[in-house]
C-alpha cells in the first residue's frame, strides 16, 4: 500500500480519516508527540511530515503507539491471570452502551497486539563490529532468568510466544520474533536501539537460511553466499547471538525498574558517542492501517479508564477481590456498576464505576447538584466512600478544571481520599497543590500515568494501597484475585444445637457461605468431625454426622488451617473461649439473635482483637489469625 501514497502528508490524512485519530481533540498529544519525533522546530504537523521519509514517518508512528500496546498487554495479562482463579474462562469487556456498546473480549487484545507485535517502528543503530556487539551484553548480567537451558528455568513465567520461539528455535523453521523484542524497540533510548539491533540481525539471518539446524550445516557456504554485512551476521548467530539477546531482552522486561534503569546507564555509557544509522528494515503502510482499522484501537480512550480500574486491582494485591460480572461481561458505562467487592477488610468494600451522589457547593463545570467519579470504593453498611478516582485523557491538564474536580469530590466525600490521574502531563502549579493532598489533605493528583511513566504508576498505586490498606490476612495469588480455599467451621458443641437447627440459624449459615465464598463446611467440637459441600444439602449432612459433644476449637482449627488460606468459624462465647487469641471476631451474628455492643478485646502480646461482648446472644463469627 505504500504506492498509494507519494508523500507522508497523504499516507497521515488517509490515517487520521479512516483510524479516529483526533488531531483536535483527544489525540492532541500524540500529534504533538509525533512532530517533536519527526521534526520537532517546524511550525506544524504537514510541515514536519514534508521533511521525512515515507520509511520515517511510519516508524515515528509506530513508536508511539507504544504506550497504547502495553495498555492493552496489562489488560490482557491481568484478566487472562484473572481467568485462571476465578470467574468465567473468557472475559468480555463491555465499553458503552445502546448503539455504542462493544463487547471486547481476550482474543481482541491478542489479535490486535500479533498485528502490531509483528511489525515495529525502528530506532537508528549503533555501527560497531561484532566484537564489540557481543561486548554490549555484559550490560543485562546482573539480571535473572537470562539463560533457559534444559536444567535451568528462570525466575519467572514465559509467555507463551517465548515459548514457542525457543521450542522451534533449533527446528524446522524460526517463528517471528517474540513480542517483548518489538515491545523493547518502542523504548526510548539506548534499550530500544539494542532491540532493534536484535530486530535487524534477526531479519537479516531468517532472509538467508530458514533454521538454525540449516545455519550449522551450510555454515561455510553462506559465508560465502551471502551479502557481506547478513555474512556476518549469520557467522555470530552460529554462537546463537539472537537467542541469547532475544534472552536478555526478556530479563530487562521482567525485571524491577531500578534494575532497567541500571541496564540502560550501562548501554548508554557503551554507546555514547558511537555513529548510528537507520535500521534496514521497513514497514509497511496496510499493516499500520490495518491496526488501526480495528473497532479496539477506536475505544482505546475508554481502555485507558478500564486499564487505570486494573491497575487498581493490582495495587490491592493480596486482598480478596470478587470481580462482579454479568454472564462473563466485566461492564465499562457511563451507568453505576459495581465491578468489584474487597473482601479481606473489616468491612468489605464494594467497587463501583459511575457511581452518583447527591452533592452541594459544586464548583466544576457541568456539575450541578451530584458528582459521578470514574471509579469509588465503598464500605458495605454505612456506606461511606473511602476512595474517589478520576481519569483524564487530556493532552495538557488544566489547573483550574482538575482543582475543581479534586475539591468538588473531597468535599462531598468527607471519608475518601480523591485521587485524580491524568494520561498527559499535569501543571507544576497542581503538582504543588496536591503533593500534600491540598487544603484537606486528602486531594492527590498525578500525570504522566501511563505504561511509559512507571513511577507514576507506582506512586499512584501507592496511594491506593495507602487509602484501602492491608488485607487481615496477607494472601499471593495471581492477578490479586480471590483464591477460592476458604473453609467455614461450623461449632457442633452441645451449646450449638439448639440454634444450629432453627430455620434463622441454618440460613444464616448459608449466608456466610455466599459471602466469604466458602469452598467447604467443616463441623468440630472438640475434634473434627468431617468435611463437606458449602450448599444446603452439605449443611444437612454436616448436622446429621455431629454428635455435639465438648467444646475445644483451637486444635481443629489448626490441622484445617494446615489445607486453607483461611479458616472461619461459627460459634458461640463457649467456643470463642477455646481460640483464645487466635482467633478475631468478625460478626455478632444476625440480628435477630444479636443486639450487643462493640468493643475491643486486649490480645495477648499486645495485639487486639475487635468484636463483642460476649454477653449479647449465641452466635459469633471469628476468624483464625494467620501464624497460629
């Protein structure tokens, strides 16, 4: 498709045609970002554009798609690891609503990131002979993982496309390069050029021979076959250059950021001052239209909120996080929907998108008597909102505008900490502002929160962590989702039966059931009687095995805690005796049996333990602490 287009200018308005590139609106900073790549001192895109190649304006344009790419990776990344613990096998997000409406589910994201992962915008590279090439190396050997042999697997997970490229490696035929190559060339800097140096060579020797099995039979020949410079090349790659750096690539991926920037000072250092020339590679024009020919790349402002929800996720990894879907659709509109449930809290917090409420003294524009923050986590009972977020996609923040959003939402809000996320940059005059949380100390806001700016990221995160805090039990699972192993002991003592067989007792069992997600019901008294289904009928067999006899809690519960992440226990002030302090209350029980007073029990080494008087009425939920 290149032909069709003599000049960049033609091939940039047939892109913003037909690609929803709003080169007034939303868009604004890419366009700005684009010229400063292209020719950052004219006055103008069109004039920047006249003063490139066709090969240069697509690779510019490719580099900035960057970001976008590992927006989408995250999200694919967290929900496929999502998938694996809980909820449905194949996630839908659904953007909008009404004739809008586009249900997005994973293969989107994958189609999408093959598309662009197979092509990539190129830095120039560094010219250096092949010596001094394998010398850069010794930049990545402070990281781990950056060898995988039979006997040797590194610190982490490979994606699967590694995988498959290291399995076919030494096959029948090289597959296309993995994606955390073309991932890397989007990087600014000296990492970027060391992957494109990685992409070139790569190309180069796959043009001339298709394995490396061939590559060692025809050695000889193709030194004297091949052009001089793929000669070369192909002579190093018998040392398996490419795997090896493809390797290293990975192990900067994966590693923290402090360990990247380390990497980077080193090449830089290595490279300062050696001559660069263009890639020999080129891209092709129906591939980058084809990317953005996609309806995915056209809602790409609405996955940036749908990414920011994400990365809230992740900030709370450890807690138990119930994602609320509707037949497997995780919904994204501009309605109230609740989207998650924190469970590991005193009390739980209900996450909702949109969510309204009545407001007084309103100041932003457009905002008349409620305010509707992107995303805002609620605790279940009284419902006071602890935490506000709001996301911006705007080239440039305005002080005034986001002021007013941070001071709109903290006043109607008096419990929650408001944070506010731009994908641009904001003013330093906002920055000063909210660097201590404002007048209130509770308005914080951030720019550059994007996949490009990770100390954003984090510092953003950060302040999410701070604002939910730690769960009551610490927990690893993949994608901070809920692991589906909690056991519901249920006291079978002789002081238990009584309330154990009225209807309100059995249903209030089953209530617990559903909202701490139990896996299993275990009956004990003063041992263990059985284990079995958390459902009505495993509640009648549970009661029919129970001789309730004596009450002795503790031990039980310990051997159970040995097989679960978390023990819950039904009991009463005679079985709340025998945990001791190992245990915490967390319920007084239904109403209907309970009318008591809250107060604090002193642990012992001075721990305490929040619950009940012990005098109220029978029922006591408690929890076994973890380390008993």
């Amino acid at each position: 498709m290149n032909e069709r287009f003599s000049t960049p200018v033609e091939a940039w308005h047939f892109l913003v045609a037909h690609g929803a590139i709003e080169v007034h609106g939303r868009d604004e900073l890419l366009v700005e970002q684009l010229q400063t790549r292209l020719q950052p001192e004219t006055p103008d895109i069109d004039t920047a554009l006249r003063c490139v190649t066709m090969e240069g304006f697509l690779n510019a344009f490719f580099g900035l798609l960057g970001p976008f790419v590992r927006i989408m990776r995250d999200l694919l990344e967290y929900f496929e690891r999502a998938g694996a613990t809980q909820g449905p096998g194949q996630w839908v997000l659904t953007l909008g609503e009404g004739k809008d409406k586009l249900q997005v589910n994973l293969d989107h994201f994958r189609q999408w990131l093959k598309l662009f992962e197979n092509q990539v915008a190129l830095h120039p590279i560094p010219v250096l002979e092949f010596p001094k090439i394998w010398k850069l190396q010794s930049a990545f050997d402070s990281l781990a993982g950056r060898r995988v042999e039979s006997f040797e697997r590194p610190a982490f997970e490979l994606e699967r496309g590694l995988e498959d490229w290291l399995r076919r490696y030494e096959g029948t035929s090289w597959l296309p390069l993995p994606g955390v190559v073309s991932r890397t060339v989007s990087r600014a800097g000296s990492i970027g050029e060391y992957a494109t140096l990685v992409h070139e060579i790569a190309s180069a020797v796959s043009s001339v021979v298709p394995n490396y099995a061939t590559l060692s039979r025809s050695l000889s020949r193709l030194r004297e076959e091949a052009p001089p410079d793929i000669a070369e090349y192909v002579r190093n790659e018998h040392d398996r250059w490419v795997r090896t750096n493809v390797l290293n690539l990975n192990a900067y991926e994966h590693a923290s950021r402090s360990q990247q920037r380390e990497v980077e000072k080193t090449l830089d250092a290595m490279l300062k001052d050696v001559p660069r020339r263009p890639a020999r590679f080129h891209l092709q024009m129906e591939t980058l239209t084809e990317v953005l020919s996609l309806p995915i790349w056209k809602r790409r402002y609405e996955l940036f909120s749908a990414w920011v929800f994400t990365r809230f996720l992740a900030a709370l990894d450890g807690h138990q996080i119930e994602l609320h879907d509707e037949d497997g659709c995780l919904q994204f509109a501009f309605r109230e929907t609740l989207l998650a449930t924190v469970r590991s809290l005193r009390k739980p917090l209900d996450v909702y998108a949109e969510k309204r409420a009545e407001a007084h003294g309103l100041r932003g524009h457009g905002r008349v008597s409620a305010i509707q923050p992107d995303y805002s986590a609620w605790t279940q009972g009284d419902g006071e909102c602890k935490l506000a977020i709001e996301c911006k996609h705007y080239k440039k923040a305005s002080t005034a505008n986001f002021s007013d959003a941070l001071y709109d939402y903290s006043t109607n809000l008096p419990g929650a900490q408001v944070l506010l996320v731009n994908y641009g940059p904001v003013t330093a005059e906002l920055m000063a502002i909210t660097r201590v949380g404002g007048y209130n100390k509770r308005q914080f806001c951030w720019g550059n929160v994007n996949p490009e700016f990770p100390s954003q990221v984090e510092a953003f995160q950060q302040a999410i962590r701070n604002a939910i805090g730690d769960p009551l039990v610490a927990r690893t699972t993949a994608a901070g989702t809920m692991r589906k192993d909690t056991v519901l002991v249920v006291d079978v003592s002789s002081s238990m039966k009584t309330t154990l067989t009225t209807p309100e007792g059995r249903q209030y069992i089953l209530d617990l059931v559903d909202r701490w997600t139990a896996t299993r019901l275990a009956a004990v008294d003063d041992a263990l009687h059985g284990e079995f289904e958390p459902s009505a009928e495993g509640l009648d067999r549970l009661l029919e095995a129970s001789p309730f006899g004596g009450t002795a809690l503790l031990g039980p519960a310990v051997q159970l805690a040995q097989t679960y992440a978390e023990v819950f226990i039904l009991t009463d002030c005679d079985g709340l005796s025998t945990l001791g302090a190992a245990a915490e209350i967390l319920d007084e029980g239904p109403p209907d049996f309970v009318r008591s007073q809250r107060a604090i029990f002193a642990g012992e080494n001075g721990g305490t333990i929040f619950g009940s008087f012990c005098t109220a009425g029978p029922l006591r939920l408690a929890r076994l602490l973890p380390n008993t």
